[in-house]
C-alpha cells in the first residue's frame, strides 16, 4: 500500500511535535464493506445513487445519535481548541497529518453538526467554521475515523475530558448507517453472527486444536491439563479472544489459563457459542451489534449452568465486559429486572462477575494456591504494556488503579527482573500499540509505522519481554 | 473486484488478492499467486500449502500456527516443526502469506 515515508524518530528525552505534512495520510483508506458483508449484518448493502437520500440519511442519523448520546452532544459544543491533545497521539505523532490531531479528527464532525444543529452555523456558516455535508466530507471521515485506535489516550489529556472514541464511534456509526461500512470490522462481525468468534472457528476446529494443546502440555510439562469445551456444569466459563485459538504467541495465553485452573482445582470450560470476547460493535458505535455480540455469552453461561464467568486477555473484550455486560446482558451485579436475576440466580456471589482473568491469577496468588519458581525467569528482563482500554476504560480488584497493578503484580509475582517503562507511557498515560479500534488488519502497515514510530522512546532500547493484557498489543509489539 | 489471469483463464480476488472462491483453486493459481508475493515455490512450499488445503477441507478453517507447525514437524521432523521454519518459507507469516497462496481467505481477528 502505497503512502508517506514514516522514519521512526530518534530517541528524545523529551519528545518534540513532529513537523506538519498535511493531507499525507488522505490518501491511506480502509478497505470498504462489500455489498455482501454489509447486508449479512443488516446494514444498507451501499450508499444510496442519489446524494440527496445519503446526505438526509446521514444528517437524521447524527440528530439521532445526538439527541440518545449526551455525551456526544457536550463533546461537540465544549470543544474550545486548545490543542492539549494534539501531540498525544500516535496517529498524529507517526504520520505528520494534521487530521490526524484528535481536536482535527473530531473538527471533520464538529464543522458539519455546527452547519445542522446550531443556530449560528445555521444562519452564518462561514463564520464560524460551519460546512455542508457533501460526498467529500463523507469519504474525508471514513479516511480519518478509520485512522483512529479510540484508544483514548488524547481523553486523558483533554482538559474538558472529551472522548474522542465516542466521536470516532458517532463517525463510524453515521457511516455504516448510510451503507458506507468499513471491509474489516464488519465482516468480522458477521462471522460472529454466522459462527461464534471473529476469526470464523468452528467448533470442531476448536475442539481439534484444544486437544493438541492438551498433548504439548502434557508433553512439555508431564501434567494432565483439560481445555475442557462445551462442559455442563462447569464451575467457570472462560471467554477470550478466538485469536487466543489461533494465532502465534497468543495461543500461550491460552495455555496459561489452562495451567492456572488447573493448579487451582477449578473446573472450568470455554464454549463455541461463546468463542469470542472481543466485540467489535463498539468498534463501530452500534449499540444493537454490541447487544447482539455479547448475548451469545448470556446465552452460553445459561446453558452450560456455570457458576463464574471469566474473561481472557483482550483490551476492548474487558471494556465491554466490564462497563457494558451489565446492563446489555445481565452479567453483573446490582440489577432486579427478571432479565438480569435470571443469571444471577445461577451465579455465585462471591465472586466478581465477570471477571478478569488477571484478577483470577492474583487472588489465587494471594491465598498461596498457585507456586512459582521465580528464578527460571531469571533470564528475562519483563516490562508490562498497558493495554489502552484496560487502562482507561476499565478497572480490575476493587479500587481504582488496580487494573495497573494487578498485572504487574502477577509479573512480579513470577520474575525477578521486571522493569517499568518511561513515565509518559504507561499506566492511564499508555500509548497505543497500534492495534485497536478495529482499523488494523485492514492497515497493518500503517499500525507499525505508527507503532515503531510513536511508541519506541516508551520502550527501553534493550529488548525486554513485553508483558500485556491484550492480543492485538501482543500482535504489534511483537 | 479484481482479477487475476493464469493461463487464459479469469480468476476473481478481493482487494488483497485473495482468491473469491476457494473451489476455483489449482496449481498454477497457486504458483501465480506465490509469484505475486515474491516467494519461489519448492517442495517444502507445497507441502505446506497442501497441508493448509486439507485442513481447510476439513475444518472450513485455515488451522492454528500451532497445529500447522506441529503437523510439519510430524511429517517433516522435529527441526522442522517450528515457526521459525514456516517464516523462513512464507517471509510475511504462514497465516496470511501461506493462506493466499493456498486460496484461502485471510484470517480475520485480531492476528
């Protein structure tokens, strides 16, 4: 794919705001959702031949979504263009492109809403920076909206605390709304629908590659560990990412869960409705997707009877676990619908639900049910990357800050020769690895530009173990 | 969409040149697609695409990196059965590179 010559810049003590080449990411585009795809998950299959129908589409879906998100409205009119987060992100820091500059990004969005939405811009539109939607601004947010990792990084910075994920998601969400949908978030989607999981595993594919594992385990260390799948009456159920299945060094992950039930005497199983943690409509900001992603965990903990639910490494996975099971699936505690008391008649109490498999390890850690000889990593100098949205979008333990130090805690717990990265890079202030958002697969090679060039003075120029809670950072870091 | 031509003969692809439809697949659309990734086919590259296909056969999945390296190792022996080897064959990755040439669609996910 063609597109700028991206230099990774050298290491600075002190970064510097990169110099600006405008429109040099225009021309870098996600691939666009085929007819098929778009039209398997109930989306218009294209944009419609008359301008006009898409453009009334789009504005009625932006009123829409403005009148249900407040969120999304205060972040429209409370933007005073300061500029604090324009060098905190990677996609600006990496390309140079000054859309790329979140208040700029959010700006392709914000000029249209002051053209429809507000007085001024209604009356006086070149006044104040209001414009028309026209086919260009359109294809101008799929360029910039699918150069975004809703990372949310920029947030943090933000002195008025505005999201621009949520702007992003608003932008993807109008987008695929009027039949414009981006190729690799929703095929993914579909294959969940159709199959269970986003790398499109079914079941017998799981089931030949859970007893493989099973043999090299068993190889490698002697003990009967199960991959248990589709067990009724298991005590937990496990749902990870599938690339966790799949994929090369992700599968480890998988593996280690396995060892830590194991060691613990927990019985547990994963299952082929639910094969799949990640879910990719908060990606592309549809509440229906999400719902629809995530119920098929409802559907599965029901059926299988578990007691527990537990979710494997995945950043966004433990974001929609953790902030939105709640309310889209009943998992979670604290409602009284019958929805919900369904499921939580069937789960237990005493534990967190759902919870994370790092907040798992830990407790067994502390109550000394799982030994360690630290010394055989003695060889390994570990640090830990904060996944974006575990960071910040997220908590794990029962105190704020504790999804920062469980994780390393458990490193801890493990190694002797853990070291912390730059200050600027980690905990709330972690850099994106390159991967979320949905944008990815489809740009890889933007991902490691960006990443090589964005997060290399965050990691020490000695080559450690990078340690993290999530299979896309393990995917872009390595 | 996109086309590739082998032989006098119009095959379909998506836009990364990945073969539509997995039925249409033969030899010499393999040995055309591998051209186009740069990779010289040898005997050592066929068996692995032949593994892949049949896997696919089987399971309508390309199989895990996991499962494909210890399948190679069986066949092969152990120095063989190791990603490093699979790279060495498939520089961008057994998966995605592998796959195409096989005809198979690319894995989706987080990869």
């Amino acid at each position: 794919m063609a597109g700028p010559e991206i230099k990774a810049p050298a290491f600075r003590e002190y970064p510097t705001i990169p110099k600006l080449q405008p429109a040099s990411m225009a021309g870098i585009k996600s691939y666009v959702a085929s007819e098929k795809i778009q039209e398997a998950i109930g989306f218009p299959a294209k944009l419609d031949e008359n301008w006009q129908v898409t453009h009334d589409k789009a504005i009625a879906k932006m009123g829409e979504l403005l009148g249900k998100y407040r969120g999304l409205k205060v972040f429209m009119d409370s933007c005073v263009h300061c500029g604090a987060c324009t060098d905190k992100c990677h996609y600006f820091i990496g390309t140079g492109d000054p859309k790329n500059m979140p208040v700029a990004r959010q700006e392709l969005m914000r000029s249209v809403y002051r053209r429809y939405f507000t007085l001024p811009g209604k009356l006086f539109p070149r006044l104040v920076g209001a414009r028309d939607l026209t086919k260009d601004v359109l294809d101008e947010w799929f360029t910039y909206y699918w150069q975004c990792s809703e990372c949310r990084r920029c947030s943090v910075f933000c002195p008025y605390g505005i999201d621009t994920a949520e702007v992003t998601m608003a932008g993807r969400e109008i987008l695929d709304s009027v039949g414009y949908g981006q190729k690799y978030s929703n095929e993914i989607i579909g294959k969940v629908h159709k199959i269970g999981n986003n790398l499109g595993l079914p079941g017998p594919a799981l089931e030949n590659t859970l007893e493989g594992l099973e043999e090299d385990v068993k190889e490698e260390t002697g003990a009967d560990v199960k991959y248990p799948l589709d067990v009724h009456g298991a005590e937990v159920l496990l749902v990870t990412p599938s690339a966790d299945f799949f994929a090369e060094p992700h599968i480890e992950s998988l593996i280690g869960y396995g060892k830590v039930f194991h060691a613990a005497g927990i019985s547990w199983t994963l299952s082929t409705k639910a094969s799949e943690a990640g879910n990719f409509g908060m990606f592309i900001g549809n509440y229906d997707q999400l719902r629809k992603i995530a119920m098929r965990i409802r559907e599965a903990a029901l059926e299988l009877g578990v007691k527990r639910i537990v979710v494997g490494e995945c950043g966004h996975a433990w974001r929609a676990a953790y902030a939105f099971w709640n309310t889209l699936t009943g998992i979670g505690a604290g409602a009284n619908d019958p929805f919900s008391i369904e499921l939580q008649k069937q789960l237990d109490p005493n534990y967190k639900q759902p919870s994370h498999i790092c907040e798992v390890t830990w407790d067994l850690i502390r109550q000394g049910r799982l030994k360690f000889d630290k010394s055989a990593n003695d060889h390994r100098i570990i640090t830990f990357h904060d996944s974006c949205n575990v960071a910040r979008a997220s908590r794990m333990g029962d105190y704020p800050g504790g999804q920062f130090d469980i994780p390393r805690n458990i490193v801890k717990a493990v190694a002797n020769n853990f070291v912390e990265m730059d200050v600027a890079t980690v905990r709330e202030r972690t850099f994106c690895c390159g991967g979320g958002g949905g944008g990815s697969t489809s740009m890889a090679s933007i991902s490691w530009r960006r990443f090589v060039r964005s997060a290399k003075r965050s990691f020490p120029r000695f080559c450690p173990i990078t340690v993290s809670t999530c299979a896309w950072s393990v995917v872009c870091i390595n | 969409m996109a086309t590739i031509d082998v032989n006098g003969k119009s095959y379909e692809t998506d836009e990364e040149g990945y073969l539509v439809d997995l039925s249409q697949w033969n030899e010499d659309v393999g040995g055309y697609l591998a051209q186009t990734e740069g990779v010289a086919m040898t005997e050592q590259h066929w068996e692995v695409v032949n593994f892949l296909r049949d896997y696919y056969n089987e399971f309508q999945i390309a199989p895990a990196v996991r499962v494909l390296t210890k399948a190679i190792g069986k066949k092969l022996g152990p120095e063989k059965g190791n990603s490093q080897y699979l790279y060495e064959l498939f520089p961008y990755g057994p998966a995605k590179q592998a796959c195409k040439i096989a005809g198979l669609p690319k894995p989706t996910g987080c990869v």
